[in-house]
C-alpha cells in the first residue's frame, strides 16, 4: 500500500457482515470521513483498481452485506 493510503482510521469492517447495505454504508463514512462506500449486488462486476478512497459493500438480493467491507 502506498504511503498516501497509509490512515490511523478504520480500514475494515467485519462487525457489518449481516446489516442492510444502506445502514453499513452509513457506519463506514461515518467511521472514516476519507472513504466513500458504495453498494454492490452481489454478481456485478467492478472495476479492480485499488483506491484507498473507496469500500465496495457487496450485497445480496435482499440488500445485506455479504462480506467483510474493507478499503480498495
């Protein structure tokens, strides 16, 4: 990881494994003002570069968080 990326804040969230995507979505930005976590369901495709910007929260059909959000 990059030195730009480097942060004291959180970088993972294994505790929103099981919550509503719109609810953990809510948590991280609120746990990490440099992050933007953004939906995904389960099956799209994404783009594969990493941005310490960003959490990508995967979804199933029921719109719960699948696996553990984590920056990239």
């Amino acid at each position: 990881m990059e030195d730009y990326c480097r942060t004291s804040s959180k970088s993972s969230w294994p505790e929103l494994v099981g919550v509503k995507g719109e609810v953990a979505a809510e948590i991280i930005m609120r746990e990490n003002g440099k992050v933007v976590a953004i939906i995904v369901k389960e099956g799209f495709e994404v783009t594969m570069d990493y941005r310490c910007d960003r959490v990508w929260l995967w979804v199933d059909h029921h719109g719960i968080v699948k696996y553990t959000p984590r920056i990239g």
